[in-house]
C-alpha cells in the first residue's frame, strides 16, 4: 500500500469533515481521495451532503413535530440545517439525534419571539426518548415487603429508562397538545402567564402519557430517579401524602430496581432545570 494513502479510519473521518462543511479539495482533505469518474469529487461528495442532510431534517421533523407545526415547514427545516451544521450526528442511531435543539432554538435569534418554544421541544425530546427508551421490567413490589422497614429509609431506586421530568415556565404540555390535535380554539385560550407546570412524562401500555405533578410530587420524583436514598429524597418535613404519592409512582412502574444506599450524609442536590 502507498504511504501516502490514509488509513481507512482517517479516511472515514476526513469525508465526514467535509459532508458537514469541513476541509475541501487539495487540502488533504477525504475528497482529495474520491475518484472523479466523470463527476468532480466535490460534486460527488454533494449528493451524500445533501442526503445526509435531508435524513437529518426528517429524523428532527419526527422528533419535534409540534416545533415544525408552531414555526411552519420552511421555518422548521432551515433551522434544522444550521443545526445540523453546528451539531452533526455522533452516532448511527437517529431516533437519539437531537438531544440539542432545545437549547439551540433557545440561542436562536430568529426563534427568540416565542420564548416557550425551547420548552416545548424539551417535552417533546422527553416524550421521544421516552419513546425510545429500551423496555425494562418494572420492579416486582413483592420484594419490596420481604424488606426490614429500619432499612427502607436508605433504600434507592433504579429508575425506569422510560421515564423523564419536564420542568417549564410555560403550559408547555397544553400547547403540545393543542399543536398536535390541531385544535386551534384551546391554543387560543392558552395563559402563557399562568405559571410553572411540572410533568412526569412515561410510557404506557397504551403510548406516552404526560402528566402533571406538584412542585414538591417532581422535587420528589426527581430525587428518586437521581437515586438518592428514600430518606433524603423525602427531606425533613415530607408532606403527609408523600408515602401514597411513592406507591403512586412504584404502582405506575417508574423503577426497576432497589438498592440499600451508604450515603446518608448525601446533600439534597439542586434539581432545578
């Protein structure tokens, strides 16, 4: 083999430099070794740009259907393409690309008129990683009551992989549902000022249900999913519903898992968005 020729890995990442806008031809770019054969390598290493490209903004379109509803199509997709430039896959798996438009539309001037935007793509991610997420077993609560009680308050969960919090300003779940049920009447009687909702987005038997929670039902709900020991997650002063609140969320099969935690002196950590 000449050594001049790249490896095949530096080759592979070379061509990916230039697909998303990187170095070109004669530079040492990949499409200094791309062969003509009656089209330029340039031109050639275009038709995978833009295929590329054109996947990318469709596997967005799904991931945020809401978002192209509320912008429009030609909004949607020329911000999908700065996007992409700014931020190309990193992985094959395109049901997980996406992670960052949220706070890409947030640092997007054009975008910056509907300020609940951004939050509404954070549902939607949450809703689709939920989607997404591998299928796990929920945690046989049997086992739960062959446990010492002195024990239970340094228990932790291990959380359901289809299960996330949304934390929003903005009545976020009532737009992404009034988007997509195409139900202009209730988006037109939507109060932007009506305060900080708190949702427990899951998977069901049945699709994807998001729910609203009480400020201190999320703060709660979030420590466990953080696996921080039960005690802790219940603080000082827990409310007096906090132990039905727990079967609710053990009963709707939000952990896999326990384990007996040796971190009692652990800090409530800051769980704000």
């Amino acid at each position: 083999m000449p050594s001049d020729l790249p490896s095949l890995l530096d080759l592979q990442h070379a061509i990916a430099r230039e697909l998303w806008g990187g170095t070109g031809s004669g530079d040492g770019g990949g499409s200094a070794h791309v062969s003509a054969d009656g089209l330029a390598p340039q031109a050639r290493l275009g038709i995978y740009r833009n295929t590329a490209a054109t996947t990318l903004v469709a596997a967005l379109r799904l991931s945020y259907p809401a978002i192209q509803a509320l912008t429009g199509v030609e909004f949607f997709e020329g911000a999908a393409r700065l996007f992409i430039e700014k931020s190309p896959p990193q992985r094959a798996w395109l049901d997980g690309y996406g992670e960052a438009f949220p706070d890409f539309l947030a640092r997007l001037p054009e975008a910056a008129a509907l300020d609940y935007l951004p939050d509404v793509a954070r549902l939607e991610w949450a809703v689709n990683s939920v989607l997404h997420a591998p299928d796990a077993e929920p945690l046989d609560l049997r086992r739960l009551a062959e446990l010492d009680a002195s024990t239970l308050g340094d228990m932790h969960f291990v959380p359901n992989p289809a299960v996330r919090l949304v934390r929003s300003e903005f009545p976020v779940d009532a737009i992404w549902r009034a988007v997509l049920n195409h139900d202009e009447d209730a988006l037109r009687h939507i109060d932007l000022t009506a305060g900080p909702v708190w949702l427990l987005v899951q998977r069901a038997p049945d699709g994807i249900d998001v729910d609203r929670l009480g400020e201190w039902q999320w703060q709660f709900t979030a420590a466990l999913l953080a696996g921080l020991p039960l005690h802790t997650a219940l603080g000082a002063t827990p409310p007096s519903d906090a132990h039905a609140w727990l079967a609710t969320l053990l009963s709707a099969g939000c952990f896999t898992g326990f384990g007996q935690a040796q971190a009692s002196d652990l800090p409530f950590p800051d769980l704000s968005p």
